[in-house]
C-alpha cells in the first residue's frame, strides 16, 4: 500500500496528491496502490494530480501489500565480462518485454558474495531470481534453497549445478569443446594443450584424478574438460598431464603454463583455451618464447568477440548464443513466475565454432 514516507525528502505524498485531486486520502491510496473500487472519474483526477505533482508510488510498500514487485533478481560472476554483459542484457530485454524490472549484481566468483547477494534480492523482495552461481557441490547451495524455501523460484544460467533440481539454461560445453579440439586433429596436430583446468595445487598423476578434481570445479569447465577427453579419445590419442593446464585461473597462471607447455622436449604444437583470458594469457607466453600462431602452435578458444575477428591472423573461436541464453533464462523464469509448472529441465542452446586463421597444421620437425 502506498505510503506517505518521503516527504522528508521533498518527494510528494499521497495526501498532497489527494488534496490536488480534491479527494479524500484513502481515494488516492486506492487509486495510486490500484487496489479496491474508485470510480472512473476520481481515479483520472487523481492520476492527473500525481503526474502534475510527480508523485512516484513507493514500489517496497507496494510489493509488500501486493506480494508480487515485478522485479527478478540477477546474480553474475562478473558483470564486466563481455560473455556476462551479453548475458545480462538479454535478460533485461527480456524481462522488459515481461512487464518486470531487473536488479543486476556481481560476485566475482566469490561464494560469500553470492550468498550476501541472494539475501539482498530477497530482502529485495524479488518475483524471481536467474543465478550463475559459483556453487560446485551440494554444500555450496544453501543460500539457493533458503530463496526457494521462501517461495522466490530460481533459475540458473550458464552453469548447472547438479545437485539442484532447477531449470538451467547453459550452452552445449562439452560438444562444443569436443569440436574444437576435433579441429585441431583433423589439421593434423597431437600434442594439443588445454587452458585452463582445474584449480589443483599440482599436476594430476592420473586422468581419473583430473576429473574428480574437475567434478569439484565449476560445471562449465568440467564440461570443456570432458570434451577435450572426448576428441582425444575418439582419435586414439594418449592423454598426457603436462598438457593441461591447472592452478589458479588467471592470465598470469596462463602465461607461465603455456610457457611451460611449449619448453617441453615434446612441445604442444595446438592450445585449445577455455576462457578469454585464458586466450590473452596464450598469446603472451607464445609471444615471450618467439612463436607465432598458427605457425608454430594452432590455438582455438572460447568467447567470439569483435577482438578475435581483427588481430593478425584472426583467431578461431567458439561463438556463444550470449543474448538468447540470458533471454531464454528470463523467459522460464517468468513463465514459472506466472503460475507456469516448474518443468526442472536443462536447456541447452547450441554455440559455434568460427573458423578463421589460427589453425594451421603442425610444423614440420626439423631434419
């Protein structure tokens, strides 16, 4: 319901309006509120007297009376990355289209600050939530069952969490990465470096404990993992540790495993890079060891942008459906905000690889 707080502030109060209109208060709170019976007339003078006042209903008190604040709540891991920016407009455009508004927040893959997060928009008193959360096991998740506990439904975007049953909208990762490295071995190439893995303190003696590791990661890069397994073992390639990539995810980290991958007597001759830092990372190592791509190493990576198309060679990349991953998430939201039965399914929207002129085939060993 409508209130008079604000005034203190210079903002105009709903028996100011009433008094413009020439009407009782409770008139105006029903008219501005849209709550309860007011006869056509009144309620055009009093709608005249709030515009001509600038009056704004207080939309917390509304939701409160209401239940429902035609808001949805987003939560992203950063929203200064293209990949997420992209998310998050479609999600805007979307839930705009919708009739709700959107209250964006970052976490930088910061658990503490997702779970502070999710308690903001519920404190909020959001319709909805759409999370890429950087919960990894059914301990992390909490703070989402807290939200659906509280009737707030919740969908995820970008990265499933397996041990929720929730609507997700991801992309198809690990066909995705399978294809990719399947492009560099139809050019030719065996000795193909992944980057980045998981976040181990040392390289993994063994597959089976790079995926368990993997399984302890973030959904996403377990999934890219899992398909460059994948196209090495459909080609019959041995898998070999010192060609992955693990530790902290940061460029820096890049740098140095590249580096190391390329010093190796048996030297990668491909990289398939999993993030876009990861790719920035590459190339500097590349470029401090004196090598060239795609003449000395093939690189693909992940996340298209208008960057990849212009360097020199233009990169190969994996071009993400950003727009329509967020606006599909905003779709199954809504639809379960609106009384739609929650169908628990993960949607998966296809990506494409945008071949270019980073692949080349290996070099040829010297005589």
């Amino acid at each position: 319901m409508p209130t008079d707080r604000g005034q203190a502030a210079g903002r105009p109060t709903i028996s100011e309006v009433a008094a413009e209109a020439g009407v009782g208060r409770a008139t105006a709170a029903r008219t501005l509120g849209n709550y309860g019976h007011v006869s056509p007339e009144l309620r055009k003078r009093v709608l005249a007297a709030a515009d001509k006042l600038g009056y704004r209903a207080n939309a917390l008190a509304r939701s409160m009376s209401t239940g429902v604040s035609h808001t949805i709540g987003v939560i992203v891991a950063d929203i200064g990355n293209p990949f997420f920016a992209g998310v998050v407009r479609g999600i805007c455009d979307a839930s705009r289209a919708g009739g709700f508004d959107t209250i964006v927040l970052s976490t930088y893959e910061d658990l503490d600050e997702e779970i502070a997060a999710t308690n903001v928009l519920i404190d909020k008193r959001v319709d909805g939530m759409i999370i890429a959360s950087a919960a990894v096991g059914g301990r992390d998740v909490g703070h989402i069952k807290e939200a659906l506990n509280r009737g707030v439904p919740v969908v995820l975007v970008d990265r499933a969490v397996p041990s929720l049953d929730l609507d997700a909208v991801v992309i198809d990762n690990r066909d995705a990465a399978r294809e990719a490295v399947e492009r560099l071995i139809a050019a030719g190439h065996r000795r193909i470096g992944f980057v980045w893995g998981p976040p181990m303190d040392r390289p993994p003696a063994t597959r089976r404990e790079l995926l368990e590791a993997a399984s302890r990661n973030l959904w996403t890069d377990g999934e890219r993992l899992r398909g460059y397994l994948d196209a090495l073992d459909d080609a019959r390639i041995p898998f070999d540790p010192d060609l992955v990539m693990v530790g902290r995810k940061l460029e820096e980290r890049v740098t140095e495993e590249v580096a190391r991958m390329v010093a190796l007597p048996d030297r990668i001759t491909a990289l398939f890079c999993t993030e876009t830092d990861a790719v920035t990372g590459a190339l500097r190592a590349l470029r401090a060891a004196g090598l060239a791509y795609p003449r000395d190493v093939a690189l693909i990576g992940f996340d298209d942008s208008a960057w990849a198309a212009v360097m020199d060679p233009p990169l190969t990349m994996i071009e993400q459906p950003v727009h329509d991953l967020g606006a599909k998430a905003a779709q199954v939201l809504l639809d379960g905000i609106r009384g739609g039965e929650p169908v628990r399914e993960t949607h998966t929207l296809r990506s494409r690889l945008v071949e270019r002129a980073s692949v080349a085939p290996p070099p040829s060993p010297p005589a």
